[in-house]
C-alpha cells in the first residue's frame, strides 16, 4: 500500500529483534509508511485486504495483551489472519520443549512470528534458527522494539520532528526495557535527554555507558522539579516487585507520580508519553490536557505494526 | 443485508447496555431482521461478508464460552474478525489497570466490544468512556441484553407471537440474570408471567416492585405442580454456590428439576427453554420433546447477534 | 481444488474419529488430494480461499499446542475461520455440562469440530450425536488419526511408497497413541513392523493380537542394536509420569536416546520420525541428517490437514 520502494526492500523479509538494528534512514522511512496507514485505523479509509491469506503466529510465553491485541488487530486489518498462544502454561510447549524446536515448528504454520520471551535474547536465537520473520514482542527487560517505534512516531506526528526536542524518562529506568529502547533509538536524533527515577532504579551502566559515550547523557536527577524544561516526559510503571520492602515502594511511588498540578511548570506543550498500563503514575486529571498522548500513543502501535507486517511480509511492496 | 431501515437507523453505532434501554418497536425491529440471518446460521444461504475487514473485540473478565463463542460465531460468519482475552487472569489487564483505561486502549484496536465482567454496571461505564458500540455480555448478575433477545427471538418463531402467552420461569429467580432480563423485557409484552422457585431464590425486590406496579407479576409458587396451565417454561441452573447448607441444595437441586414426567400435564405444545448449561435441572429424556428448545435457542443466539451485530456496525444498511 | 471425484465423495460431510475407519483406497485418496496443497503449504502457490465463510471449532479439553495450531493454520490458509477453546479448565463448559451437550450446543457455531479430549471413546461419542462432522484430534490414549495421515504421508513422500519398508517404533509403545494408530494403518501395507522399547513399555495387548492375527507382529526387541536393518524409525518420546520411580525412568530415558552415531548403523537412506515435542529422544545432532524428517512431518500436518478439511467440507468438490 506504501509507497516507499525503498523501505519495502529493507524491511521485506527481514525479522525485527531489535531497535538498534535499525538506521536512521530505516527509523525514518518506517515511520514515513506508517502514516498511510493511520487513515485505516482511525476508520476513515477503507482496509486494504493487502494480507489477505497470510498468518501471523504470536508466541506468548508470558502475558502480553495489549502488545498482542496490537499485533493482532494490525494483522487483521490487513485482511491477514493470527494464531498461536497467550500463556506458555497453557501450551504444550511447556513440555520441556527447546525454543529452538519450537520456532522450527511453529514456522510451518505462519508466515511471521512475534515472540515474547522472558529471556533476553530469545528474539535473537529465534531469528538465527527461524526460516521466516521473527518480531520480538518483548524479550526481558532488554529490547521491544515496536513499542520503540510506536513511541518515536507518536513523539513525531505530536511534535513536528525529532530533532530538537528534550525527552524526560521518569519511573523505572534500570528494568523499563521501552525506556532503553526508546532512549538508544534516539540517539540517532539531535535530542537531549534527562533521565529521572528513584537511586536504586538509575539506568543499566552500558546503556549509560552509551550514551555517554555519544555524548548524550544528558542530566540524571531524582526529582521532577530538577529536571529543567521538557518538550517530552515518557512515564514508566515502578513495580512492586522491585522493592523488597512494602515502605519503599510506597515512598518511591508516591514520589514517582504526576498529577496536573506537578506538570503545569512544564507549559501546555509537554508530550507525556505511557506505554501503559498505568497504575497510578499519571494521575487521572492529566488525561484532558492536550498534550496527554498515551492513549494515542497505543492507537499508533496498530498503525505502525500494520506499515511494519505490511513491508516485512510484501503487502506494501 | 436487512432490509430494516428504521432498525438500522436506530441501532447504528449504538451500546448495548440492558434490554430495558430498547423500545417495544425496536425490540421487534430486531427480531423481525434476525429472521433473514437464520437461513445462514443453518447454512441453507450463502453468507453475507457484510463485516469483512471490520474487528469485534471480546472482553471477558469472567469466563463465559458460550456467550464468547456465539459472538465469534455471529462475527465469523459476516466475514468481521475477532480478538480479546477469554479469562482476566491471564491477560495482563489484571495488572491493576482501571476499567476505563482498559476500554480506552482496546477501543483502538477494534470496532466494537463485547464485554463480560463480574461488577454490575460494568458495562454502562465502559459504554459512557467507548468511542465504540459496547455490547454488554453479562455484568454480575444485572443484564445479559442479548440473550434476552435471543429468548424473544426463540420463544417468538416458535409461538408465532409473543402476546396472549403465559410464561413460568422456574429455578433461581435471585441471582439468574437471565430471568431478570427476559421477564423485564416482556413487560412490553402482553403476557402472564409466572415464577416458581424455593423460598431463598426469590424474584429480588426491585424487579417485583417492577412487575407489580406493571400489574404483571402474576404468581409466585414454590412448586411446579401449582403453576397453572403455561405456555413457555423458562429454567435456570440453580447453583450450589448460593446453599451455605449442602444438604439444602441436594433438597432443592432435586425438586427443581423436571423430566418428561413431570411435564406431561402441560401438554404437548409446552416450549421448553433453557440458557445452558444445564446440569440435570432438566432431564436428557424431555430432549426429544418437539417443544425442547434449548439447543435451538443457542443456534438462535447465533441469528440473533448477527442481525445485532451487522445492525451495529453498518453492514445491514 | 483436488481433483479426486472419488475421494471427495468418500470423506465429505464425514467425521474422523479413528484411522481405522478408512479403507487402504481412502488412505491413499486423501495422501494423494494432499500433494496438491504441499506448494501452498510451502508458500510456492496462491491460496485457495475454497472454505471463505466456513468456520470449524476447535474443542481441546486437555492443552494440545501443536495439533491445535497445525488445524488452526490449515483452516486459515483455505481462508476458514476458527473459534474454540484451548484448556477446558478456563471455559464454562467446566461447569459439569456433559460432552453431549457440548457438542449439541458448539455445532450451532461452526461447520466442523476437532475434539481433543482426555477420555477414550469420546470423539466415537461425539460423531454419533453431531450434526455435523468430528475431528478426532486425540482422545486418551485411543486414537490421534489425523496424526497418523500425516505420519503416512510423510513416510511415502519421503520413501517413495509404503509398500515394502521395514518400520521401526522406539520409545513408549504402551500408551503413545501415536504408535497405535500408525501401526494399525500401515496393516493396509505390505511393511515390516518392529517395535523397540522397555519392558514395561511394551505394545498393548489387544494391538499385539490384532498384528499376529495379521502377520504382521514383525519383531519386539529392548534395545535398537537388536533391530536389524530399518527403513522408517518412527521415534516417541518416554513420559516421566509412567515411572513411579524416578531411578528407572532415568535408566530408561537415556536407552531410548538415539544420537547421529546410534544411527550410524542404519545407513544414509535412514528415515527418523518423531511427533513432537522431543526431550532429549533424539539427539540435536541429528537434526541435520538428511533422514530427519520430523519438522518436515509438523509442515506436513498442514498440508494434510487442509486436504482433508477441504475434502470434508466440500472446498475440495
């Protein structure tokens, strides 16, 4: 349907394991698809049936609705169909199966494969063996790389551009894979970032590493009010499981949430990103502002898988 | 594919919430379009894929099979599509997410959802916060709007009306949502009703104040034997749950059950009906009966929600 | 879409409770009409969308993974619909409905329905009571004949032909259905049987009869060196579960192993089936061996499956 020859040949085929596998020209025209299709999830356009009698396998090995319902209606709204299953324990493959065995025979049933994992580097292995796409759907706490490109198209149709801009992560940055993500994925970009969360969940030293490394670290505070102006603020959970004592977390989530009255020093232009779902870090009086994206934010996640399933399996081409 | 105009104009992009919210007129609206689906359902007709390309979400916080599988069943065959979660606990909805914020994510990947949820009055709030048709697949035990059409439907082809009929419901008058529903429902009706139960599974208050005020209440009695002369038995499941006493169930369990014997003095025209599942409420031996609906009445629910659902999203008009 | 009158008239409308049912002519009818859909199993070949608008009903009583995707892949690749369950513990028909009533209430919903249950005899059951047709996709230890299609199937792609090989069956020959039903179907053939397993893994009794009253018992052996020369080694995976001592079952586990070097022996032309999922059975350094013929087998189950489905469904007439 896209009319981007030149993404269709990068993407065509091609599995997604993770966001750094991407250059920026691929980001970019990824991104430039995903806007045809925008149209077609709002509604306004008819669905092009470009998938019609292909399959899409999603192995679930841990629960994932909205990532999977987001596959899924993207899959379906091209006319293609899904199979597969939500909870390993509910599957067979919990028989003491390899993954590798699994993936060599789940491939002859689909077309593609989104995996999530619990393992980091399941995606990886699962690409090396596999014979056709594979898509990770989230491998750990280490990469989910759709929800990196849902959430840099968001920023963009929201915002203008990347360039430019300074994005505020706030919550759990050491475990947040969307966080590592998205901040490694904008380092193709001319962004500043400011890294803010409580002491014992800072970022994971190579990530930090990095993006010293590319001169970006920007600043790392422990409190909102420290962080300067923001163009945009990406809200993480904090989870309990974190903290082994009842106390802190309380602490440290109380600590960790925004409300409309905490966000007015920041201007009526702050983006506040989610990848959902919140518990209560974005206090409910925050939906109503103009900049609050987060449900948008996973509307766009079935527009861009939808140009993503589209180029890889040559529906756009 | 109906050829309803007004039906279509009136239930177009509309919720489904409780059966009370429909008119006389629309009610029969609906049951006058299911008629042209029940060719396909029985597969003598080709099927219309008035929904091809459009995407039904099913939201079942509490297991229900029958009721999800007749949607997907409905959905299916007007070529729509279908995705969801059959059980909360295994999606990650159960990650402490907000009922509204549920439905304002899933909004987005669909163009209609069937919800089942435990609280009451579940699905009126998630109709308030939806972009979307919310269809109401059983809150607690408040509403079940679409089986109490299919039970119109059901008890309507095989009457040939509805009015001058007398109607008994027997089994667990309290809790059984579908009782409450259907009896509601037929107040539009010109009927007599009739309700036989044990002394602790009595119509609850608000309904008999309902049908009272109605000048329709008809007759309460503990037995069947003291019923009268009826048209249409409805039955329910009486369930164990509700006798803290195991011994006062097997009591009650036994005397609410009917077999070919028992319904012999009715005579032969007497409709049978029954949700499903049953257990041994009414013995395998009244199946052959040619008033033994039940089965009949699952295949209706099929027809009827298809009528509703290609009504809903635009296909019928 | 296959072009073959005859068995189109054999199997349409037909239910598959066990491979017994189906004469030599017919067995080989089907692994005929399925060489047609080999291509569009492997993607070579457009897809035929003969069953649009035919949903079939997938009814697992007890989690099966592999037999429930491979169905559900060959339905959507024919451009079918599919609806069910997985695991009965989440559905309502837990509630104490009996199988009869079930099926009764599901083949309202669908065209055709695959039943996995843990009870023997309990496709039989369902087929005499259905309206429409019953996939036996396992019962108990009874009967998994669509399995067994496609295991002859593969051993005849890959062999040339059935007659005049000598099969081997390794591993648990008491309860692996799979082992049963191959066994009894290759009795159409002119092949040598022999079966390799531990003492008390040995054939059921009444199979053993069945195959000295044919002639065709061939040897039983405890170790794989005894086997003499084969052609087919048809490998089942050991249950822990058989084994209330855990001592034995490892004892046992690690005799019924092969690697590259216990087949050695075999020669090249070697064929190695094995129904997944594997342990540790069969070594992966056999994987490469060009007689490894297992994850060709779970592509093959597609194909046949869609032959068969298209064939009972009349896409195929």
């Amino acid at each position: 349907m896209a009319d981007v020859p030149d993404a269709a040949q990068a993407f065509r085929g091609r599995s997604v394991v993770s966001a750094d596998d991407f250059s920026k020209e691929e980001v970019l025209a990824l991104l430039d698809a995903a806007r045809a299709y925008d149209p077609v999830q709002r509604g306004d356009a008819p669905l092009p049936p470009s998938l019609q009698g292909r399959v899409l396998g999603l192995l679930f090995f841990e629960p994932s609705t909205r990532t999977r319902l987001s596959f899924e209606s993207a899959m379906l709204r091209l006319g293609g169909s899904v199979l597969g299953f939500s909870d390993a324990r509910q599957s067979s493959f919990s028989k003491g199966e390899s993954l590798v065995d699994t993936i060599r025979v789940v491939e002859g049933y689909c077309d593609a494969i989104v995996l999530r994992h619990p393992r980091e580097g399941a995606a990886r292995l699962a690409a090396e063996v596999a014979g056709i796409p594979i898509l990770n759907g989230g491998d750990g706490s280490n990469q989910h790389p759709t929800q990196t490109m849902l959430d840099l198209y968001t920023i963009r149709e929201a915002a203008g551009a990347l360039d430019g801009l300074r994005v505020g992560f706030m919550g759990d940055l050491r475990y947040g894979r969307t966080v590592h993500s998205l901040a490694s994925a904008l380092l193709h970009f001319d962004v500043d970032l400011c890294f803010i969360g409580p002491e014992n969940l800072q970022l994971p030293s190579d990530l930090r590493d990095t993006l010293k490394a590319a001169g970006r670290l920007g600043s790392e505070v422990e409190l909102l009010s420290d962080a300067g102006a923001l163009d945009v603020l990406y809200m993480t959970r904090i989870q309990q499981e974190r903290f082994p004592d009842p106390m802190d977390y309380e602490r440290v989530r109380n600590a960790y949430r925004v409300d409309r009255a905490a966000l007015e020093p920041f201007g009526p232009d702050l983006k506040v990103l989610h990848p959902l779902p919140r518990v209560n870090e974005v206090a409910t009086d925050v939906d109503d502002l103009p900049g609050a994206l987060y449900f948008q934010q996973t509307r766009n996640g079935v527009t861009v898988r939808m140009a993503l399933l589209d180029l890889i399996l040559g529906g756009a081409s």
